[in-house]
C-alpha cells in the first residue's frame, strides 16, 4: 500500500510531498469523481473473447467508421459534404470527440451542476486550441469558414480570425518562486548567459522554418505529410531534442525547462524521449516565415470541443454513442463489423462494404482478424502516453500573493512542477470575477509509457485530487478553501508518443496504406497528436472512398 509521501513524491516531487504531508488535507466539503474514458470497457479489445455472432447481419452499410474522435468525426463530416449519406460512426464512449471532448455546466444555488448542453460555463477535457491554420490547409480553413470564424483574409489570402474567438489578454504566465510573471519563458532574473543562449535557440528555429529542400517542401509543417522527407531533415529524429540542443551547446536551466515544457506540452514526453524532429516541429510548423510569431490561437471555454460539437451536429444521426467494434472481418468486397452495445450487452453485425479505422493505431491487431498473422505495419510501434485532466469548479478567482504578480490569465503554469498547470476555461467569456472553472494537466511522461499507465490507473479520486491540490497549492493556498466540486478524468492512451526514431522509421508510411477495403485515419499517422493532424487523416480517408465510390 501506498503511502499519501509516496504518491505525492511521485507524482510531484519529495521537497512537495515532505511540506504537504504536514498539513491537514481534509476534502469532506469537496465533491466529485471519476469520469469518462472506460478503461475496463477498452480493455475488453485484448481480452480476445469468444463472442457469440448473431446468425445473420442485422444490417448493411456502405461505410462503417471505428471511432468518433476527432479523425472519425472529419471522415463523417467530409463524407457527408461530398453527398455520401450511407455510413454509419460508433463510439465506445457516451461523448463523442475522444481527447477534444468537452462537457458544460450551470451555476446553480452557488454549486455547479453538469449538464450535457446549453450550459453557462463550457470546459475541456483535453485539447483546447487551435492554432489558426495556414491558407494552404484548405479543408480546415472550410471548416472554419463554414463554423463562421473568419472575418477576412490578409493581401497574402492568410486568415483573420474574428477577435471574439481568439485568446484574449492576458495570454499566458509562469509560476516561480513565490511570484507570477508574464509570458512561458523566464525572464525574470536571467543571466546575461541565459539571453545569449535563448536568442541563439531563436536563430536556430528560425533557420528550420525558413528550411526548404530542393522540391520547395519545408523542414516542418501542418499537416505532416507536406514536410520534407529529405535526410538532412529526418535524420533529425535519429536524436533526442536533448541531445540536440547539447550538441548546439544550450544548456541554460530557463532554456531547457521551456523546450521540456513544450515537449510535456504538446507530446506528454520528457526532453529526453522526445525526437529533435518533433522538438522542433513544435517551435517551426505553425511560423509563416523566420523569424516570425507562431500563428495566434483559437480557443473556446470548451476548448476543441467546440469543433467536435459542429461537427457532430452534422452527422449526428449517423453517429451511435456507447458502441464499441470489438472485430472487423475483412471479406471480399466487404467488412463483416462485430458490435457491442455497451449498454445492453448486445452484439449487433454489420456488413459493411468499406471501413474507416479511426482508433489508435495500437488496436489494429485486436481488431481486425487476420491482422497479425501478415500485418501491413507494426502496431506496437505506435506508442501511447498517460495523463490526467482534472476540472475545478471554484466559487471565486484564487487571488495573487502580491499586487505585482501577473494576473490571472488563460494559460498558467507552474515551473517547478511536474504538471502543465492549468487553463481558465471561463477566460474567454471576459468575466474576470466570481466563479470559474480550472482545468489542469498532468502528462505521465514515464520512460516506460506502459508504468505510467499503470500508475494513472492504480489511484482513485481521491489521491489524484490530492495531487492536484497540493500541486496548485504552491501558487495557491487557499484552493481547497475555494474548491466545491472537482472532476477527474484519466486519459490511459492519450496520444502518440513522438519519441526518438519513431516519426521517420517507415511505420507511418505503411498504415498510411489501406488493408483490404480498410482505410486507417488516425492522428497516430503522423505521430503527432494534434488536432489538426487527426482532422487531415479523417478527410483524407474520406476523400479516397468517395473516390472510390464514384468510381
């Protein structure tokens, strides 16, 4: 049995869990669970259970998608838009959008309440940005478009996003030491040392954004199947960011904290198991030219799922919720799908002529028969990493130690802490009083992506709102005090793993291919979990049925 110091030191360090552990940390006025992402339920997928077919197919259906996250929602969406109507999307959860959902809740009597619409504040369990896309990426920019988020385009066809959907002021602030200061990267009290080494990282990214091979690919862009293959570019994920910027000579403790922070981030991987190709992806892909700003970013109090939610409302009486495919029999000319209705127990079959695989990639040999006697790619190369996301529904604003601290803004982190802090979800609405809602981050960012799981999965509420607490307790003492209710869910595959030698080893390539009349879109294709690039994966697998259906 674990002790309360050992999951503290755990997750968040022994000076944390040595001052914690001398305080009462009572939470009987605290309410909340566990919710979402059914663990028990995935799991099933490995049981490889004999499962009793029905006689007969209880129907048919021209397109059959597996997964209704972001991919398989794009693929419906787009299938819907080229006039394909016969299909048919199925989702093990009760919500739909996978690592883009969201919830909503009203304030009530001073207590929040859930409700699944239509609620006053609107949070993210996962993914909370966008950042505007290039003119290049047209099918996003439709969507966009067709959402009404673009006020006009720049001389050059670039967007301008109307002001009310992207983040307002202030944007983002660091934690450290006892004070709050502005921006991600720590000015406060740097060397001269220190100034010299960050503005030689800025040259060094501004060098690979402005990289071009001698097709006109750039080193890094979005999507990924547009950058450049060339060696000088992939052989950079034969090296860890680490061990890249050691060889560039940056080591300044504020530079290194910032790139590992943008590794735990945006892949939920240390400095040291992330690739130098995905390091620098994260800093190149989204700047239009050297030198320039990263593009601005969309956000929502619900975050992504406000995309999710547009979409849905599309397909939605194709979509059937709390229906996981437990097998996918490949036929000629068609899918026999095997479903469980994870609500009545019941297993439903379904012939389909062609299949969408939109679920993690790791699940293709537990799925589809035949798979791994003569398997096209290796699924076990594409690795998932763990987190926890927890809301906090708070009474009032956590207020500042001291009148100079940077105010509370959308993006708060904490520098001494093993976390990613915490985003206001009610930031965007402009009401910058009274109650609000937290949503904070914790990546496992274990070397073995599989102990990180089993440690995730092994505490129950109440240790990982521990863990929270007295993690935001650093910044905020009083947190408990302002704290009514705080949700919690579990993220067991979060997302791929871009670790080093994992983006341009050939695996991608491979599943970028169809198996039989399966088509895999998923944003494990391009080993970088981002909305965008699930988005790309499902279109583009819609694109390819409607061209094989139109002939």
């Amino acid at each position: 049995m674990l002790t309360r110091r050992d999951i503290l030191k755990s997750f968040l360090g022994l000076p944390v869990a040595l001052t914690a552990c001398k305080t009462d940390y009572a939470q009987t006025e605290i309410t909340g669970e566990i919710v979402g992402a059914s663990s028990s339920m995935g799991h099933i997928l490995r049981e490889k259970r004999n499962w009793v077919r029905p006689k007969a197919p209880t129907g048919e259906v021209d397109v059959a998608i597996v997964g209704g996250g972001v991919a398989g929602l794009s693929a419906a969406w787009k299938l819907k838009k080229e006039g394909i109507e016969d299909f048919q999307l199925f989702e093990l959860e009760p919500r739909l959008g996978g690592t883009s959902a969201s919830d909503s809740a009203n304030l009530a009597n001073n207590t929040f309440k859930q409700v699944e619409t239509g609620g006053k504040y609107g949070y993210p369990w996962g993914a909370h940005y966008l950042p505007v896309p290039f003119r290049e990426n047209k099918d996003l920019v439709g969507l966009l478009n067709e959402m009404g988020l673009i006020d006009s385009r720049k001389e050059n066809g670039d967007l301008v996003i109307s002001e009310e959907f992207l983040t307002r002021d202030p944007e983002e602030r660091v934690f450290y030491k006892g004070r709050w200061y502005e921006g991600l990267y720590l000015h406060a009290g740097e060397s001269s040392e220190d100034r010299r080494q960050f503005a030689r990282f800025e040259r060094l990214v501004a060098y690979w954004t402005g990289w071009k091979d001698s097709s006109g690919k750039r080193a890094f862009a979005v999507p990924v199947a547009v950058c450049s293959n060339d060696s000088e570019v992939t052989n950079l994920d034969a090296i860890s960011f680490a061990e890249w910027l050691r060889l560039n000579e940056l080591n300044s403790a504020r530079l290194l904290w910032y790139c590992d922070y943008a590794c735990r981030d945006d892949y939920g991987l240390r400095l040291e198991q992330t690739s130098a190709w995905a390091g620098l992806f994260y800093f190149c892909s989204r700047v239009r030219r050297p030198g320039g700003d990263s593009q601005p970013f969309i956000t929502f109090p619900e975050g992504n799922g406000r995309f999710v939610r547009h979409m849905a409302s599309s397909v939605d009486e194709n979509a059937h919720r709390g229906r996981i495919v437990i097998e996918l029999k490949p036929l000629d000319g068609g899918v026999e799908v095997l479903i469980l209705n994870t609500q009545t127990q019941q297993i439903e079959l379904l012939n389909a002529n062609r299949v969408i695989f939109a679920a993690p990639l790791f699940t293709a040999s537990f799925l589809i028969q035949g798979f791994a006697e003569a398997r096209p790619f290796d699924p076990g190369q594409f690795r998932h990493n763990s987190w926890f996301v927890a809301n906090l529904f708070l009474k009032d604003r956590p207020k500042n130690r001291f009148e100079r601290d940077f105010p509370l803004a959308w993006d708060n982190v904490l520098y001494e802490s093993r976390s990613l802090g915490y985003v206001t979800s009610t930031h965007q609405k402009g009401i910058d009083y009274g109650p609000t809602i937290l949503t904070y981050y914790y990546p496992m960012a274990e070397t073995d992506l599989r102990t990180g799981m089993s440690k995730l999965l092994a505490l129950d509420w109440k240790e990982l709102a521990d863990i929270c607490f007295t993690d935001l307790a650093q910044a905020h003492p009083d947190i408990r005090l302002l704290t009514q209710r705080i949700d919690i869910m579990r993220w067991g595959h979060a997302m791929i793993s871009p670790r080093t030698g994992f983006i341009w080893s050939g695996e991608r390539e491979k599943a970028a291919k169809p198996y039989r009349n399966i088509h895999f879109a998923h944003s494990d294709m391009s080993g970088i979990a981002i909305f965008e690039e699930a988005f790309f994966h499902g279109v583009s697998a819609a694109n390819k049925i409607s061209q094989e259906v139109r002939g």
